[in-house]
C-alpha cells in the first residue's frame, strides 16, 4: 500500500503466494534485504522509503512521486517448480488458465527477462532494447530452453524458469554476458501466438 492505506498491488489478485529469488534484484533491492532476514513462516510489514522506491518520478497514476511504500508479506515456504524433460524448473507468476498449449510452427512473441544464477546479475532483459523478441516454436532460432518453456505456456502466461546451462549457452557462453557453463534464471511472457 502507500502510506495512506491505497493498495498498489497483491497477490490477491492471483489467488495464490508468488514465487520469488532472493539475490537476483527481481524487485527494489529492499525486498531482497528484507527476506534474508527472514525465516519461512513469517509475516512481516515493512517501509521502503521512495528513494529506494520510484523515487521522483513515481509510477504511472498508481504510485506519485516520492511515494514510500508499505508491503506486508507472509513468508510461506521454500517451493519447487515443475521441471520439463531437460531439467528446466518452472513456476507460473500468473496466467495460463485459459487458452490452448501453442504448436510447433506456431510464431511466439515474447518479453523476457535473464539472470546469471551464480551471480545474480541480470544480463539481458526485452525491455532494454524496447521491443518484444518474436521467434517460431520448435525451430532453432532461440534457446532451448525457451522452446521448451514456451510449450508449457498459454497466451498471456507468465513464468519464472531455472534452465540448465545445457538448454542455453552451455560451453561456450555468450561473451562478456553469461560464463561458460552457466546456469540461468528468466523471467517469461508469452504476450502473442500467431
């Protein structure tokens, strides 16, 4: 909520706990100091000034500026995701209840998210570059990992994958960006199937 109770956003909404990584900087660095205090099982109320926060600018219409933020949380449990044939774990944020699996040969668009699991550091995100990256399911334009997670999504889903260094950029990494070897973590919309 903001400080003068106005809810900004829960899981409610969802009707189920959200999965979260503590380290990778998914949110304001604030929920990742919080949680590694924090023991499963328990609930806990905490400010985050607006300075590490959105800060001046705000967020749209819901949050103004220098608005300091008040989450209360219930730590439920450490969880595992589902995992597909390769070992890819996967959790689903939201969505995916309705609609139908996308098919082989079908165009996907998508925004995403990645992290270097070892390190943490986010390392390329669809947001950076402005634009949703679009790619046909089955084929070898992506990563494996991504066919494989795609296949398990419906419109509109989004989900939160730990892929195998095998199912990315295994041995050869990507220069400057992900180690040899590294296991990585993304973050996945499916916004489109054409």
């Amino acid at each position: 909520t903001l400080t003068n109770g106005k809810m900004i956003e829960s899981n409610e909404q969802f009707k189920k706990a959200i999965p979260f990584v503590v380290g990778l900087g998914m949110t304001f660095d604030a929920f990742d100091e919080v949680l590694q205090k924090c023991n499963y099982g328990d609930k806990i109320r905490f400010t985050i000034p607006a300075d590490k926060a959105y800060g001046k600018k705000g967020r749209g219409e819901i949050i103004p500026p220098n608005s300091d933020l008040i989450y209360e949380m219930d730590i439920v449990q450490q969880v595992s995701g589902k995992k597909t044939k390769s070992g890819i774990e996967y959790f689903n944020l939201f969505g995916g209840e309705k609609g139908d699996l996308p098919k082989e040969g079908d165009n996907i668009t998508l925004s995403y998210m990645g992290w270097v699991k070892k390190t943490g550091r986010l390392f390329d995100a669809s947001a950076a570059n402005g634009k949703l990256y679009e790619f046909v399911l089955g084929t070898g334009t992506a990563i494996k990992a991504w066919h494989e997670s795609v296949a398990q999504m419906r419109e509109g889903e989004k989900i939160l994958i730990i892929a195998p260094s095998a199912t990315c950029y295994g041995s050869n990494g990507v220069q400057e960006l992900v180690p040899p070897n590294s296991d990585l973590i993304y973050i996945l919309e499916l916004k489109g199937v054409n």
